[in-house]
C-alpha cells in the first residue's frame, strides 16, 4: 500500500528563500541546470561516439550505386556528450517519480515498481498477437483475470477489454448505445451531457454522429436533475455523465437520473475516468450505468503521460452486452482460453458491432494493471478510494482560506480539490499562479477545467501522497495564493526560475516551428 499517511512523515517547516532574480521560494527549489542546446548545435560532424575499422579496399561495395556524395549533417558526439546531452534533457522533464503531479482529472499516481517488473517478463513482453491460442494462455489468462476483476469491482455484465484510452472507451461504448437502439429499430439522435463534463464526453458523442445538448450544474456543482428530466424525450438516445464529476463531487442523484433516461428509452453512459475515488466503495452496475469505461492508467497504476500508453476497458450493462465489440476471451468448460472472433462469435456474440483495435489491447498495460489489482486486494484498492479522497480533503481545507473553493460549502470533496480565480488581485489570473507553481518546484495543477468556475485550479494529489509531501506543496501553493491576492507584480512574470521563460502558447500549439534552422548570427538560444 502507498498510504504514509498514518505515521512516519516528518513535518515540513518551509523557509522561504530569496534569490538574486527577486522571486521568493517556499520549496526551496533551485536550479541546477545548464541551458541546452540543441543537439544539432553542440555536435560536429568531426566527431563520433564510435570507432568503426575502415573498410578493407578489398571489400566488395555492396551499395548498389547508393553511396552518399556527400555527408548527411548527422551531429557527432562521443558517449558522455550524448548521454549527458539526453539525461540533462531529461532532468528538464518533470514526472511522478520527481514529484507530487497535481493534475487534476488525471490521476498521476505513483506506478508501481512491481508492476513494471512482471509487464517485463520474456512470456509477456515478447508475444505476438497472431501467436497460436495454445501458445499464450497465460497471456489470455491475464485478460480474462483482470476482466472478471473489472466486472466484480463495477458490477456490471461484460467488459470490452480492446479500447486503447478513455477517449476510446467512450466511442466504443457510445456505439454499443448506438447498436443497441438501431437494433431496435429507433434510432436516436441526441446525447445529453452535463456543462462539466470532460471535453471528450461531447467530442465523442458528436465523432459517432450525434446532435450534443448541455444540461445546467446546479449551484452545487452538480447536474440539474430537474433539467436533465425536462430534455428527457423520444429523441434522447441517451446521456453522457461523470461520476465523480469533474468537480470533484458525487452525484448523488444518480440513480434518479438512469431511472429517468432509462424510463424515457434512453441508455445511461458514464465517464469512468474518476473511478479511482470511488473503487472498492461503489459498484457503478448499482447506480443504472448501462457502459463506463474505467482508465487503467489512472484508477490502475499503468504510467501515461506524453500522450500514452493509455488503456480504456469499457464495462457494459446487461442491455449492451451483446453489441460490445470483438475479440473476447472466454474460458470454455474444460478450462482452456479461447478468443472469440467474427468467425466463431455465435449466438452470443452475433451482434458485435465490430471491433475498435485490431488485436487484443494494450497487453503491456493489463499485465500492470493486474499486477497492481492483485498486489493490493479488494481491501487495499478500497483503502485507495479512501486514502486518495482524504488527501484531496486535506488539501481542499488547507487552502480554502486563501483559495476561492466554489463547492466547498457542497460538502467534503471526492479525489480532487477545485478552487476558482474570484480571491486573486486585478491584473492575476490562474495561469500566472499556476507559472508560479514551476518557480517552487512543482508541475503546475490543472487550469481552466472545468469551465463551470471562473478560472478554475484542480487539484488531485490521488492516495500516493504522504503528509509530509502535501504539507510541501500546500506551503507553496499557499504562499503563491498569498502573492496572487496581493497582487504581487513578478507573479506575471512566473516562471522566473525554469529552464525556460513563459512562453507564447497560442503560437506554441497553433504555429509550432518545428523545424531548425542553422542560426544566421545573433540570438540562437531562441531557436
Ligand atoms: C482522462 C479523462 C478522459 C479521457 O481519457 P484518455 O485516456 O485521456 O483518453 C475522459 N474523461 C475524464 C473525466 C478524464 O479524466
């Protein structure tokens, strides 16, 4: 279990510390860090990391007439310039393993050492997926283990296992819900999704052809019950909610809302990106969810980041069990692993409604998940929901007095804390305390999601904090609230500390230059 929380972790006592660029630290970062230059610009094509023998004039040119005329411009380096080059890159780079990753809605939580060690075993790592059925049933017997795990931790009746990230799952369960209502013969038009919700819940909904209608939060940060029920009608194939919302909070009204959809013809979807709040303590199956996808590499353990891997199981109620998509495996009576395809789908799985990768999955990543399930235990991932929803507790009450909390008056938090802009000084926005953040050490927190609050931070430190290491960064984020209420003026200037300046991030994700060009003189650091 990660769960320092009970005893063992000595307190914090930060000390801010000034230096000569005038901004103050609570962490006590500091850097240590040359400025880097592009690999293309400390290497010379003179030099090489490796000693080749010269060709023997006698060797038989075997280039076909494909000889270089001329040299190709590659940079040269001996070994410790390449290794120091790629290691000091790396160190620029900031990961769990360096520190608390507060991302909100993203789960970054500690991935077990062990997890990495059995997803490296030769049997796992090295298979293929066209390898015999008879040649990888240890492999088919991870698939079908962690699948009967993900149906007793949900409740549910059948898990398509294939879909390769949250987003997938949800297009994936999107169209079952589309194949169960063509089926029988209405189709259906309309998802409804709630204001908070993550922006792949209305970008599936409208990839798999649907008209996307928002429902109203309430107050409370929670979907309008009342609305939801009004927009209820014979063209609502159904309704896309998170739960545990992207606020933070349970919807309690959950049942009341698939009763609702369900009596209206509608299916139920659930975003189960947050489940690591809830695992061990609530099936979703009991709540009226017809599919949920649950991401293994948040709840799970698997590392993402940098754009994968992900893995996104979705589980299915009885009513889209049928249309889930294939393969399947499935153990026959006489214990042997099979995996069931169009040409074999029977009865059972006759209605697939086809298929969203071309193998089996992210393997990699059931092996970790499995590995984490197992090393835990029912009562540890229990303990998981538990310890992550207090820590996100205790932050939330540890700040709430320098931070606007919007829904702390709704109750306790769920797995994160979300906090707004209202407290800040004129002329401080989120994004400069968020730049802050960096200056003390830290990645920043998730900004600007959800949109329901005014410049809003979310916070989820997930259960693999210990006190000691919330303490720390509650010190700074604290202290750079204080500065943002202020009005603290080098605030904009944030971060003053980091490899690299605030950077223009419009042209950054809009006019990206990727390419390099050789510097004609003057400034190359801008390169
Ligand atoms: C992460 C997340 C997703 C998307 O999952 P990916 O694996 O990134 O595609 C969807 N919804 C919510 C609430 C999430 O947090």
């Amino acid at each position: 279990m990660n769960a320092p929380n009970r005893s063992g972790s000595k307190p914090v006592t930060p000390e801010a510390s000034t230096n000569e660029t005038g901004v103050q630290t609570v962490s006590g970062n500091r850097g240590l860090m040359l400025e880097e230059r592009l690999i293309f610009e400390i290497g010379t094509g003179e030099t090489t990391g490796v000693d080749l023998p010269q060709p023997s004039p006698e060797a038989p040119n075997r280039l076909g007439g494909l000889d270089r005329s001329a040299a190709i411009g590659l940079p040269g380096l001996s070994e410790p310039e390449t290794v120091r080059h790629y290691t000091r890159l790396s160190r620029q780079n900031y990961a769990i393993d360096c520190g608390i990753f507060p991302l909100g809605s993203c789960t970054m939580k500690h991935n077990p050492r062990l997890n990495e060690k059995v997803a490296r075993l030769h049997g796992f790592a090295d298979l293929h997926p066209l390898q015999p059925e008879a040649r990888v049933q240890g492999a088919l017997a991870v698939i079908d283990e962690l699948a009967e795990w993900l149906l007793a931790l949900t409740g549910m009746q059948a898990v398509a296992m294939s879909p390769k990230a949250g987003a997938h799952g949800e297009l994936c369960g999107i169209l079952c819900i589309r194949a169960a209502l063509e089926a029988r013969g209405d189709p259906r038009a309309v998802i409804l999704v709630p204001e908070s919700a993550h922006g792949t819940n209305p970008a599936t909904a409208a990839f798999a052809g649907y008209q996307v209608e928002g429902i109203p939060a309430t107050a409370e940060g929670r979907v309008d019950l009342a609305a939801l029920t009004a927009r209820l009608g014979p063209d609502v194939a159904g309704v896309m909610i998170t739960n545990p919302n992207t606020c933070g909070l349970f919807e309690p009204d959950m049942i009341a809302i698939s009763d609702a959809v369900h009596a209206a013809g509608g299916l139920v979807y659930c975003d189960g990106a947050n489940f690591n709040a809830i695992v061990g303590r609530v099936r979703p199956g009991d709540l009226g969810i017809d599919a949920m996808h649950i991401n293994l590499h948040k709840t799970f353990s698997t590392p993402h980041g940098g754009g994968g891997p992900g893995s996104g199981p979705v589980v299915l109620s009885e009513a889209l069990a049928p249309f889930a998509p294939l393969p399947f495996v499935s153990r026959q009576p006489d214990g042997h692993l099979h995996l069931i395809e169009e040409e074999n789908a029977g009865e059972e799985h006759g209605q697939a409604f086809g298929r969203m990768s071309a193998f089996h999955g992210q393997m990699g990543m059931f092996t970790r998940a499995l590995a984490y399930i197992l090393s835990h235990g029912a009562d540890g991932l229990r303990q998981v929901s538990g310890d992550a929803v207090l820590n996100a507790n205790y932050v939330l009450r540890s700040l709430e007095d320098v931070l606007d909390a919007p829904f702390a008056h709704s109750g306790p938090c769920m797995h994160e804390a979300l906090f707004g802009d209202a407290g800040f000084a004129e002329g401080i926005a989120t994004l400069d305390v968020a730049k802050a953040l960096i200056d003390e050490g830290f990645h920043p927190m998730t900004m600007y999601f959800p949109l329901v609050v005014h410049g809003a931070m979310l916070i989820e430190p997930t259960e693999c904090e210990s006190r000691a290491s919330l303490d720390q960064f509650i010190a700074s984020l604290r202290a750079v609230a204080e500065r943002a209420n202020a009005g603290d003026p080098l605030l904009t200037q944030a971060p003053l500390l980091a490899p690299r300046r605030r950077v223009d991030e419009t042209a950054a994700a809009r006019k990206p230059r990727l390419v390099w060009t050789e510097p004609t003189g003057g400034d190359t650091a801008a390169a």
